[in-house]
DNA sequence: GCCTTACCCGTACGGCGTATAGTTGTCAAC
DNA sequence: GTTGACAACTATACGCCGTACGGGTAAGGC
C-alpha cells in the first residue's frame, strides 16, 4: 500500500488551490495554515514558492487579471467598448467574490496582465476624446466601478451560504419594513428593493449604465 | 504619592479612541490588545462594554455616521442637493480615513443616522422622478461611489506617513515611465496623471460629476 | 452587616503570519 | 558507487490576535 503520491508543489498549483478556496469559503479562509493543509503540505512549505503572505494574494490577484477579457470590438463606439471592458472586469469579479477585496491593496493592479487592461482601457478613452489626465481618472474610476458594483451587490459577503444570504436579506427587509414610517417614509417603501438580493442583473445593468453616461456626459462637456 | 486617576471608560470614550486610533494609524492598528492599552486598561476591560470588536467596529462606523451633514438646500435642484449629499459624505470619509473600509461590511450600514443619511438621499431622487427601485439603486450606489472614491485616491493606504506616500507615488510613476512605450504607449504617457497623488481635487471632482451626470442622464432617459 | 451590581483584572486557549534551523529526495560530478 | 550540492520540504518556536472563563473590588441600597 504506496503512499499516495503528492504531486511536487508549484507556484500555479498552489494559487489556483488559494483561488479556489477564497472563491468557496471567502478570502479571509485563506490562511497560509489551511491552504498548506488543503495541499496536504506544511505550512512553512509556501514559504517555498512565496516569500510571504501577500506576494501569494498578488499571486491570486494576478490571476484573476489573467482572466478579463480584454478583446475591444474594433467596429463599435467607444462607449460600447468601455462598456463592454466594464462588463468583462465585472463578470470575472463576480465568478471570483473575493477579488474585488483582493484588488484594492494598491500593488495587486500592477502585474502584467493588469497593465494591459488598463493600457485597452485608456486606448478607448483616448479615442473618445479625452486628455491624459481625464483618461487616467476615468479608467482608474472604471476599474473601481467594477469593484464598487460587485462589493455593492446587495447581500454581497464571500463565503456565505446561499440559505445564509437568503436569511441576512429576510432579516435586513424585515428591520426596514418595521422602521417608523412617519421617519423613514422613503425606507420603508423601498425596503425590499434596497435588499432585493435576488436578481443582481437590475443592479448591475443600472451600475453600468450609470458609468457609461456619465462618461459620455463628460466627453459632450468637455467638447 | 496617588496613583494618577483613570477617568471611568465609556462606550462613547472607547469610540473615541479607537476612531481616533484608526484614523491615525489604519484599522490595522484598532486591536483590543492595543486600544486597551492606550486607555491604560486591560484587554478583557472593553469586554464589558462591547460584546466582541466586531461590535466595537459598528461603534465607529456609526459615530462616522452621525458627522456627515444630511442638511440638503431646499432651494437647489435635485442634481445640487445629490451633490451636496455625496459632498458631505466624502468629507467625513475623508477626515477618517479607514472609515470607508469599515462601512463595507453590511450590518454597519444600518445605525439609526445611517438610516437617516440614506432616507434623505432616497426623499431626493424620489422628488427627482425615480421609482423606488431606481432610488434604492441608486442612493446605495452614491453611497459605495463615495467610499470608493475616497479609497480610489492614488496612494490611499490610511496609516502612512506622507513621506512613505511620497516614495510610494514616486516608485509607482518610475515603473510605469519604464515600461515598453510601444507595448504600452497610453500607460507610459499617463504616469503622471495616473499616480497623481498631490492634489486629489481633481479627483473628487471628477468622480462627483461623473456620477451626478450619470444619474441626470438617467433621470432624462427614464421620462 | 450584607448583598447586588457595575466595572475591571489575570490567565489561558486556539489560531494567525513567519523566522530559523534541520531533514530529505534527486541528480550531476568524480 | 560514493559524494556533495541544491531544491523542496518539515519541525519548532515566537509574538501577535480575539476572546472564554473565572475571579476581584468599590459603591450603594437594605
């Protein structure tokens, strides 16, 4: 009876496991100690492959750029591309729940991948008439619109089981209906759509295009 | 020779500090072990007045709440009185600079001045023609648009000295200036703007319009 | 005099990131 | 075939963290 052999670790190896894990049990189950068990390794044996914690998230978070598609339809408008840029980041957020978290630690958006985004990105924003200051900001608001909108997804908190999120929405509907509605007129009546955890596309959808005219408001402005 | 009397700890006292502590410091640094130790008392002391941190940190949040300014001008547009609101919101964000990172998590979301920020912000798209669904959307979204503008300032990293900023902002803009100008031609022309760390008014300004223009533009469409 | 209540301390447990030093498997050089 | 170098790990330990549990102690009511 032979030891089941464990495959030699490697870097990749061990930030899709890390990836996996954050994307099933949320970031803050990363802990070098479970995901060295999880490998079926000794803590100190990451330390290998990473000089510490946070170079495997940037690990992680490099990855996770590897993902966005950054293809533009050279046939569209500008605001269809920075819209369609918008909703490749967002889809990749959204099948990773903690990478929004990941990304705000300024260093994790500078890998390669991440340049690259933002290099298409202020191409487009370039084309549609922007100086290098306002595309800058604009990008950079972009990516963080992204972020913004899959953190801001009512009921959003990684590693939360669907009957968990479905309890959390019950009870935060219910504290807003009970509100004195001679206060809170307002919150009461929208005391289901501000929990509305379900369909997420309304909130999305309004996100994006709340973006998009903004930006394209801006590029008419600042004609 | 008396013992130097230690006033009687407080809820409000510990708040106190511990904000006071976070926005010198970053969240980080609001242990238990290091509040404690700066109200000279014991760890297990703050045990009486806050069921777990997690509770103390509800305690900043909410006392963040309670500074932001939801006086709106009467005689303003609705576009204006939006503004002004999201106005306020950045300025206390930005006085406490690890407050945005405490909002995150929902159920600091919900003290009673909260709730009064964001009754106001719905009162004001509701004037402005919105439906319940698109106010809820959209004041939640003018929330998170102010979080994330304040976290979105280049070389935001609260607990930093200005001199680790400045090095930060320096090393940022030399990597991107060294990059390959024909891979990355946008991103190499925009190092300065893109790491611009001095004067953050463009910044905001850009992010308020930016958003108050996307919702006008909505407000148009919807009609 | 006693008891309750509010407030605080001491100790301990399990988990975290990681510094330091020791162990093993592999494989080229002699 | 032995040796030695090096890559890839393991073992142990340190100092943090949040916090459960079990006291202690001064003030005030009876």
């Amino acid at each position: 009876m032979s030891e089941t052999e464990r495959p030699r670790l490697s870097k990749a190896a061990v930030v899709k496991r890390g990836l996996a894990l954050a994307d099933a049990e949320g970031l803050e189950a990363v802990t070098i100690r479970r995901l060295a068990a999880d490998l079926g390794v000794t803590p100190m044996a990451l330390y290998w492959h990473f000089r510490s914690k946070d170079e495997l998230l940037a690990g992680l978070a490099d990855r996770v750029w590897t993902e966005i598609d950054v293809h533009v339809d050279p046939d569209a408008d500008w605001p269809a591309q920075l819209r369609g840029l918008l909703e490749s980041l967002i889809r990749v957020l959204r099948t990773h729940p903690s990478a929004s978290q990941l990304l705000f630690s300024g260093e994790k958006r500078t890998s390669e991948p991440a340049m690259i985004a933002n290099e298409v990105a202020l191409e487009v924003l370039h084309r549609a008439g922007f100086d290098a200051e306002h595309a800058a900001a604009i990008a950079h608001s972009a990516l963080f619109t992204g972020i913004m909108l899959v953190m801001s997804e009512p009921g959003f908190e990684p590693g939360l089981t669907d009957a968990e999120r479905a309890e959390h929405q019950r009870l935060a509907r219910v504290r807003l209906s009970l509100l004195p509605p001679d206060k809170f007129p307002r919150l009461v009546e929208c005391a289901v759509p501000m929990t509305a955890s379900d369909n997420p596309d309304f909130h999305y959808k309004l996100g994006v295009d709340l973006f998009v005219a903004g930006v394209q408001a801006l590029a008419a402005a600042g004609t």
